[in-house]
C-alpha cells in the first residue's frame, strides 16, 4: 500500500525521551492494536497475542532508539520487529510444549504463505482513522458526531439523516464535512514527517 | 439564490461566513445538490471519505479482552518502570534493529 502514511518523526524523537509519558501513551494507543491484532490474525488466542503485543512494544522501548530513519519507515521497521517477535514467541511456545501443539504448528506453517506485509499496513491505516476518531470526537456534540457517521460511515443519505437527527439537511452536510476536516487535520498530526 | 462561490462555501465551513449571509447560504444549500458535493469536496478528497467509510466502518474484531487489559496495564507504567522492565527481559534476538528491513521475499522474515 504505497499511500499508507508513514509515522511522524517528531514522534519517534520523542519516544528517545524516556520521561515522554504522552508520548508514550499515545505510541501504545496507536500501534498496540496494530500489533495484537496482526497477531490475532497469524492464529495467536486473546492472551498469547496480548503477551507478544507487550513484548513488541517492550522491544520498541529498548531499541527504538537505534531506528534511523533513512533507512526506512518505522512503521515497517516495527513489522519487521513484530515478525520477529511472532515467529521467537511461538517458536518458544512450541517448545515449552513438548514438541508443538497444533496451534503453534499451524501458526508457523502460515506464516511464510500470509501477504504480512500489506495485512500489517491494512491494519495500521484502520487504527490511524480510529484512533484520530476517539481523539477528536468529544471536541463535537453527539448530533454532529452522529450526523457524520450516518452518512460518512453507514452510508445514509443527507435526507435519512436529518430526519433521524430532527436537524436540517444543510445541518447534516455542514456537521459531515466539519468533522471531516478535523479527521484529516488529526490523522495528519499523527503522521506528521 | 444562485450557487455560492467554493470561498463562499469554505467560510461556511470554517464558520467565518457573515453572519447575513449564513441563513440564506443554508436556505440553498438544504436543497442544492451541487453545493451539498462542493462542500463535501472542500472537506475532503474522494479517496479519503472512501478510506474513512471502509476504515471506520470495521468493527474490531470481538473477543479482545486481553487487548484492553494489556492496554490499560502499558498506561498505568511509568515510562521508567517499562523500560526498566525492557531491560531486564530476556532477548532472544539482539536489541539493535536498525539493520533490519521488510523482507521482499514471502517466506523470508527480514533482509539486513
């Protein structure tokens, strides 16, 4: 996915300050979902992917200082960790086992067939726009909020919406593209190079 | 009313409109196909509301109990306390990444 954005630098500079709480804070937010459920989908149960989600970020916190930036974007940069990480865990699992379960079987045996790469990415953009959402939504009140998602996101009409909402159809588009705006604004900052 | 210009609409947007001219613009575009797109556009690019309707319209898969624990549990750490605890974990490969790129191959993990 060439147009997925890429992860802003100040950032990654900051996430170098270990007393950078916010940065952190919003670091796991944004990736954390990113990670747990690329695991989710190599097969990994609720808990395990929570414990190799833990693991990854844990890594990112010991390392991500070595990341330079030239030589690529951090978003692949933690795929590639994430990668790592999935096939060192289950790896570990499996051995624990006694030999392997069927699960960690069946997760290593998939994991060259996955198109990783591109899943990663789907996943990253998914929680860019989701996270941006829950920051900038209790900036709005409910009726602009709903009359976004009614027609932005479920699909309905200007018309539909107005007449769930009791506001005018004007109102509905005015709230749509406001909101709009604000997501862009704010899925900006969170990539900002 | 005749269409408004796309500036006229963009300070409708910006909520910097005369006040004078706020309820007339709104008259028309109540019922205004082409401005109800035009503002839409100013908003936003085709591709982006596509991507939001798609991006925002997936429901996270259920069952991520331990997603919202784990996540809970990394915000209430102290930055120091995780990284003391990153430190002191178990590394099964070396820490030092900076190497490692995406591997252009499917059955490879990673080139360096």
């Amino acid at each position: 996915m060439a147009d997925v954005p890429a992860t802003r630098a100040s950032l990654l500079v900051r996430l170098r300050d270990r007393q950078d709480e916010a940065a952190w804070s919003e670091f796991v937010r944004l990736y954390a979902p990113v990670v747990y459920r690329f695991a989710r989908g190599r097969g990994l149960q609720d808990a395990d992917a929570a414990d190799l989600t833990q693991e990854v970020l844990r890594s990112v916190s010991a390392s991500v200082g070595a990341f330079d930036p030239r030589l690529g974007l951090f978003r692949s940069w933690l795929f590639t960790l994430a990668h790592r990480r999935l096939y060192d865990f289950v790896q570990r699992r499996q051995h624990q086992d006694g030999g392997g379960t069927v699960v960690a079987t069946q997760v290593l045996d998939a994991m060259p067939a996955k198109n990783d790469q591109a899943d990663w990415d789907k996943e990253y953009e998914r929680q860019l726009f989701q996270f941006a959402a829950e920051l900038i939504r209790p900036t709005f009140t409910e009726t602009t909020w709903q009359a976004f998602h009614l027609t932005a996101v479920d699909g309905q009409s200007g018309q539909e919406a107005a007449q769930e909402l009791g506001i005018s159809v004007a109102a509905v588009y005015l709230a749509k593209s406001r909101v709009m705006v604000r997501l862009k604004a704010e899925i900006a900052r969170l990539q900002m190079e | 009313m005749q269409c408004p210009t796309p500036q006229i609409l963009q300070h409708l947007l910006d909520d910097t409109v005369l006040a004078d001219q706020r309820a007339e613009i709104e008259t028309h575009l109540e019922s205004c196909p082409i401005c109800q797109q035009q503002l839409e556009k100013l908003a936003a690019g085709g591709v982006t509301w596509d991507k939001t309707a798609q991006n925002l319209g997936e429901k996270p898969a259920s069952g991520e109990t331990a997603l919202t624990e784990a996540l809970s549990k990394l915000n209430d750490t102290p930055t120091s306390a995780l990284l003391t605890q990153a430190e002191s974990m178990p590394r099964p490969i070396d820490v030092d990444l900076s190497f490692l790129q995406p591997s252009e191959k499917p059955n490879s993990l990673g080139k360096c």
